[in-house]
C-alpha cells in the first residue's frame, strides 16, 4: 500500500481484511503430504494415456481427464530446471529474501515450486542436482520439506 | 446473432463439506457429467466459462488455478464474476458468447466451496467500505429488512415463509444432487433460532460445496449433440444501486424490469399460464413469496395465498423449484447456473424423479449483490 499524502479536506480509511480459510488438500494430496510426513517419500502420480508423471500429484489428467490413480514414487533427488531469489519483502515468504527453484525431481515430468537452501546463489546452476531436507517435526504441508540443497553436500 | 441451446449439463452431489477434493477437482466433477451426458470429449469443446466469488475460497484467478480440472487448458478460457448473481451471470454470459458467433460448443462452470471461508465475513468485503461496511455489512441483515419491510406492507406471517419451506425441502427429497434433503415441518421453520428478525435459521440458505457445468452449443451443431436441445428465448439483467440504503425493498425493481424486458423477448403475456416451470434464486423464504409477485405471478401482496392454494407444488399450476431450490442447496458461484441447468433438465426430460410432466417453457432467476437480478427463459421450439 502507497502512503497517502492528502489534504486535510480529503478523508480516507484504514482499515484491513482479515477473513478465516480452511483449504481442504483433497484426497490427492492428503496423500502426497502424509507419505511425506510419515515416511518421507515423495510421489507422482501418473497419467495412463499421456505417460506423465505429475509432481505435484494431480487426481486427474488436465490434458486428457484421465484420472492419475497410479502411485510412484519419485525423487528424492532431481535438478533444478529454473531459480531466482527474492530480494524484495513479501508477505508469505517463509524466509527473507528466499531462493526459489523449480525442482524436477527423479521420474517426474513436471516440476515442483520449492526453496533451495545451503547454497550460495553465484554456485547455483540450472541442471545443477539437489537432495530434499525433511523438516524433523513435519505438519503434512509442503513446507515438511525445509528445502532442497545441492546433491554433492547431501553425501559430505 | 445465432440461436443458442442448452445441450447438456452436470452437477455435484452438493454437500456441506468436501474435504475429499480441492476446486478444481469439485469442479472436474462437474465437469465430467457434462460431457458425459452430452457424449462430447475435452477436446470438441471451444473454450471455457467459469465463475465463482473469489473471496470466498481466497484464491483469486481460479479460472488459472483450475484449469486442470475446468477442462481450458491450453483453450480460450474467461471468468465471470458478479456475487450471488455470478451464475445467471454465467449462463447469460454463455449465451452472449455463443450468439456472439465466436463458440460453438461453450462449456459454462459455476462453483464455489463455502466451507472454506467465513461466508459473512467474505461477503462483507463485497460491501462499500466507506458506508455500509462499517456499519451494518453481512449477508443477511438485508434480506432480513426486505422481510420485514415485506410483512409490514401486506401482514404476510412467518408461517406464509414457513410454507414454502417445507414446499423447497419437499421438492429436494426427489433431487439426488440436493445439499439438504430432509423434511420440516411449518413448526419446526417457526422454532427454529432467530438470525436476523424475522428470519430464522430454516428460513434461510445452506452453505454448500458444489459445482455445476453446462453446455452451451450454436444453433449449428446443437441438434447433432442432443436429441432435444433447451433453447435459449431471452436473457435480461439488472443491477441497481451500490448502497442498501438505496434498495427499493418492494416490489424488487431490478426482478420487475429484468423479467418485463424478458417476457417482451419471448413474447410471454401471462407467466403464470404460459410458463410451465420457474426455479428460482429465492435464497431465504419470503423471497418465495414477495418476488413471485415481482414476477406477475400474483398482485401485491397475494403471493402467499398462490403458494398456500397449491399452484406452486410439483402438481400444481407453476411448480416453482422442483429441485428443491436455494433453500436447499447453495454452492453461491454455482447457484444461479444450477437455475439454468435444472430449467434445460426439465425441457429435456432429464430431471429424474424431479421432472415436470410436460415441460415446454421454463424460467430461472438470479439473485446478488445489492438487489440485483437476472432472468433466462428456456424453451423446447427453437425461437
Ligand atoms: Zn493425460
């Protein structure tokens, strides 16, 4: 929000909408997040006509409707196929100024959104190969997975 | 301009929470049925109409953010929203588009997931924030003064409400896809809490999880789709005022004009005799008795005496929300569409155990924002 400079004439009101939400996941991915809260596995699923494996999972197939039932189980590793970092302030992110990747993980057509940590920017690379940290307490969201840091540091 | 039908259409089983699935894939639900009921695939569709009230799931751009399950990727895709009307809005804006000449075969999607949100909360911001936000904002206190306001002029009772209650959750025990499908009795609409004098709690709407999807096809291809396309007779709308304050309680001026613009355009003299079934945006009862008067149905003040006569019942003369209504089911982005496909159902002869016998016109409603309203009228005979 700009700050408004006005003339004492000129009246306006502050205020700010505060409304509740609950998201309901979905079977779909109430199962993605509990495989990782419980077990630590990621999964797609797969799309029988198109061969695509969704990662994120999706219930059904946007290209063709076929319902994505079948389970694999993907990653944990993959690459990076596209990053930046965020030097501005923004309201939802869950670090300052956080480093943004897309993930395509091992066996997964599509890539997921997620932050990369533990890696100094001007080393990131597109291709480069990143491992997933599970979160030690883990709540069943996508923040279960603190972040993904380059493969080679994963093994010493 | 082409001539537009209503070739096929799906619902949800409407419910009052769907934690099982995301929007998009409620809406995918719906979806599906559509196609499936008029034998066309994903891909024979040209584009895509979708709408909801944003700020109730508080994910706005949903038709991006559904488009796996809305069945536009990678087509024309285009969101109308316009509050509780949003889904008269979309079968009107369906039609627009389709008449315009630019899609053959439009699919038309209205949803939203109430359980999501605090409904009043979000409604709230639909009002001005300067007037009446901080003062007196929410979905129901103005209805409740278009009731009263009501009472006052006519001596129209709670129990005239209560009848047509009962009427709507009658009607909803024969519709699979009602959210509340249960019997009441007057008794029980009369003892039921006071939200906002003098609606009580069975007076009003359901908040509802639901989607609806219907296809819209050109007087090119229509026939070739469905062996008895609903065809669109007219389309109006109005929308007035910005205030409550302003709101001109009786009769309903923008449901007087929309349905006088209508009648001239289908060329409808008496609605009563000439129209064979209405469902109607009635989200609270006395709607069901003060704007079938805006609708000349009756004179002022004598809609409780057609309802309390019978003309209104699946037998009678008009039955009037054979599916059981707002009163029953209210996904509100999905609402005013689920109007229209229940109207071409009727026409078409699919309503299941809801059907009107011989249905040749039919007649639904929207209802939003301050006061507004829309109108379609539908017909078997190609206009
Ligand atoms: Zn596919």
């Amino acid at each position: 929000m700009n700050s408004i400079e006005a003339p004492e004439t000129l009246l306006w009101r502050e205020s700010r909408i505060k409304i509740p939400y609950a998201w309901a996941a979905g079977e779909t991915a109430s199962r993605f997040f509990i495989e990782i809260r419980d077990r630590k596995k990621i999964f797609g699923t797969k799309c029988p006509s198109c061969d695509k494996v969704y990662c994120p999972p999706k219930k059904t197939c946007g290209d063709c409707f076929s319902n994505c039932g079948e389970w694999l189980e993907v990653g944990p590793d993959g690459e990076i196929t596209g990053f930046t970092q965020a030097l501005y302030e923004g309201g939802a992110h869950p670090v300052k100024n956080p480093v943004g990747g897309l993930i395509l993980l091992r066996g997964a057509s599509t890539a997921m959104l997620h932050l990369i940590g533990q890696c100094p920017l001007e080393e990131l690379k597109i291709g480069m190969k990143v491992t997933p940290v599970f979160k030690e307490n883990r709540q069943g969201n996508i923040l279960d997975i603190l972040h993904f840091i380059p493969a080679k540091q994963n093994h010493g | 301009m082409k001539r537009v039908a209503i070739v096929g259409s799906g619902q949800t089983h409407h419910t009052g929470s769907r934690l099982d699935v995301n929007g998009p894939e409620l809406i995918n639900e719906a979806v599906i049925r559509a196609l499936e009921d008029t034998g066309l695939k994903r891909k024979d569709i040209d584009g895509v109409l979708i709408g909801n009230m944003d700020h109730f799931e508080g994910v706005n751009g949903v038709e991006l953010w559904s488009i796996d399950g809305n069945g536009g990727l990678m087509k024309p895709t285009i969101k109308m929203t316009t509050g509780g009307t949003t889904g008269s809005t979309l079968a009107i804006g369906g039609y627009h588009l389709v008449a315009s000449g630019h899609f053959d075969r439009l699919l038309v999607i209205g949803w939203e997931k109430n359980s999501e949100s605090d409904t009043t909360g979000a409604i709230t911001t639909a009002f001005d924030p300067i007037w009446d936000r901080m003062v007196f904002a929410g979905a129901i206190s103005g209805l409740a003064i278009d009731a009263m306001n009501y009472c006052h002029k006519f001596g129209v009772t709670p129990k005239d409400a209560a009848r047509v209650v009962v009427r709507d959750r009658m009607n909803a025990l024969k519709n699979p896809f009602a959210h509340v499908r249960k019997e009441i009795t007057i008794e029980e609409v009369l003892r039921s809490p006071l939200i906002a004098d003098p609606l009580r709690l069975w007076d009003m709407c359901p908040r509802t999880d639901g989607a609806c999807a219907v296809i819209y096809a050109s007087e090119d291809v229509a026939e070739k789709i469905a062996p008895k396309p609903t065809w669109i007779l007219a389309a109006a709308n109005r929308h007035p005022y910005s205030y409550v304050g302003d709101v001109e309680c009786y009769p309903i001026t923008s449901l007087y004009h929309a349905s006088r613009e209508a009648y001239a355009k289908a060329g409808i003299k008496e609605p009563l005799k000439e129209i064979d079934v209405m469902e109607l945006y009635t989200p609270y009862s006395y709607a069901n008795l003060s704007w079938i008067e805006a609708l000349g149905l009756a004179k002022p003040g004598e809609g409780p005496k057609l309802v309390w006569d019978g003309a209104t019942e699946m037998d009678g003369e008009l039955p009037i929300n054979p599916s059981g209504g707002v009163i029953c089911t209210n996904p509100i982005g999905a609402t005013g569409l689920i109007r229209a496909a229940e109207c071409a159902g009727q026409i078409s002869g699919k309503a299941g155990d809801h059907q009107v016998p011989g249905v040749k016109t039919a007649l639904s409603t929207g209802f939003g924002g301050c006061f507004w309203s829309d109108i379609l009228i539908y017909g078997e005979k190609k206009p």
